[in-house]
C-alpha cells in the first residue's frame, strides 16, 4: 500500500515538474521506489498463499504485467497527443493510486505447513548473503537479465534495419509482448506437473531462452524476425514465473519475500547495463562489436 501511494505521488508531483533533475528525482526515484515496494511483497505473497501451485499462481500474477504493458502501448501515445506530457502524468498517476486498494487485499492468510513469516530484523538478509545456492541462484539471474530485455529495447530498431515501416515495426514489439504473456501462464500451467521438478523447467526455459535470443540476428526480413520474436517472447516469458517460484525451492517459503527483494537487486545491474552495451558500437583490437539487435 505504501508502495503504491509513493508511485502515484512520483507520477503526480513529476506533471509539476520545471526540470529534467525534477522527472529524475520523482518519476525516476520516488516513483521506482514505489513500484519496488509494490512488486516484491505481492510475488511474496502469491508465493505463500499457494504453495502447492505457486508457479502457476505467479504465472497469472505476473501476466498481468504484460497486458498492462499491451493497453498503454498505445493508450500512452494517445494521453500525449491529447492532454500533452503533464496531463498525461496526472492520469497515470490516477491509476497508480489504485495500488493502494489492490495492497489492501493482500491478507497475511496462515500458510499450513509454513513459518508466519520473514524475520522482521536485519539477520534474515545476512543469512541469505552466505547463502552459496541462492547467491548463485541470484548470479545466474544478473547474466540472464543482461541480455533478456535486450529484444524489447532495441526491437524496433532491428526491424527498421531490415526494411520494416514503423507499422510492421511496432506489429513485431506488440507481437513479441503478448506472447511474453502466453508464455508466462503456460510455462506456471506446465511446472504445476509433479513430474518434473520445477527448477529443471527453469533451466530448461532458460537454454531455449538463450538460444531463441542468438537466433534472432537470423531474422533478415519481417517474417523471420516476426517468427523469432515470437519465439523469444514466449521462452523469456516462461523464465519470469519460474524465477520467482524457484526462490522458494532454494531458500524455503519462510524467506521468500527477503529471498526476491535482495534477487531483483542484484538482478537490476544486469538489467542496466545489457541494453546500453548490446546498443554499443566498439571498435578495438579485436574488431568491431556489433549489437546483439542492430539497433542503438
């Protein structure tokens, strides 16, 4: 609740602002803080409330992220054209507020079988920082994040090298993030099978993933990286529940929400970093460098 009280207000107070630093301080520092407060515990929660099919309940969770993402794909272009950035801003904000409603509904439900919670102190964050698998588990996750939103940056880019117009390229990144969706709430619906242990899907996602990601340079026309993308999107869908179901079976349900927040810190030094230098250009020694997209 608090987090989504802070991203409206960063979304509020960034329509009033005179300055690029006021945009970097209140949609870019008060508003991220708020989507992080509101990210964490509800994938914690999820996590807890079904133990039994946490990787797909997360799954549904997290697809939301992808609808949201196809509405304002275009609703965003529309509120600019309309009402200009600032009003803009102020509609966003709007509907950030509601966060505070949708905390509200996020019980502390007894969990069978489980501790009530997280330690409350600081010593639950340093055991998990000795903890050699979930370190590992979180290092494997920063490179997996350098190159995943690779595509979703410089996509566009890539389909305008190839001869598309901005029609067909946008056809491809709405394509790409509707099937991220799909992809999401069927690798949930398919980890739910007691046949094979849910972080074996998750390497298993993880390699297609990898392999999807080294094709799509392959895409040279609107049809084949219209296929690629396609395919990426779905196989780096599927990783995003998985991930966070697999925390569980590393660190235990008692310190999963701990267990997510200190991941998804680690995690964004990959993400910062992986669009900026796929989009770089290097000229050294070893010959050029070329992006893993095209695009800068």
């Amino acid at each position: 609740m608090a987090g989504g009280f802070l991203s409206g207000l960063g979304l509020l107070l960034g329509a009033f602002a005179t300055h690029l630093t006021h945009l970097y301080l209140s949609v870019g520092v008060l508003a991220g803080l708020g989507w992080a407060l509101v990210f964490t515990p509800s994938l914690g929660t999820v996590g807890r409330y079904f133990p039994a099919r946490r990787a797909l309940a997360t799954g549904l969770a997290v697809s939301g992220a992808s609808v949201s993402g196809l509405a304002l794909g275009p609703l965003v272009p529309l509120l600019l054209d309309t009402y200009g950035w600032r009003g803009a801003l102020l509609l966003l904000a709007a509907i950030s507020f509601n966060l505070v409603a949708a905390g509200a509904l996020l019980r502390p439900l007894p969990v069978p079988n489980e501790s009530p919670g997280p330690p409350r102190d600081g010593r639950g964050l340093i055991r998990l920082l000795r903890h050699g698998p979930f370190l590992r588990y979180a290092l494997a996750f920063v490179l997996v994040d350098a190159g995943y939103y690779v595509p979703f940056v410089h996509g566009a880019a890539r389909a305008h090298e190839v001869g598309c117009d901005e029609h067909r390229a946008g056809l491809v990144m709405a394509a790409m993030a509707a099937i991220d969706g799909g992809g999401r709430v069927a690798a949930g619906w398919l980890a739910a099978r007691p046949a094979v242990p849910l972080l074996r899907h998750l390497f298993a996602w993880a390699v297609l993933t990898g392999l999807t990601l080294l094709l799509l340079p392959l895409g040279r026309s609107f049809g084949g990286l219209l296929a690629l993308a396609l395919a990426y999107g779905f196989c780096a869908g599927a990783l995003v529940p998985l991930q966070f179901a697999g925390v569980a079976e590393v660190v235990g349900a008692g310190r999963l929400v701990h267990a997510i927040g200190l991941m998804q810190m680690f995690e964004s030094f990959g993400s910062l970093l992986g669009a900026p230098f796929a989009g770089m250009e290097v000229t050294g020694g070893l010959g050029d460098l070329e992006p893993v997209m095209g695009g800068t």
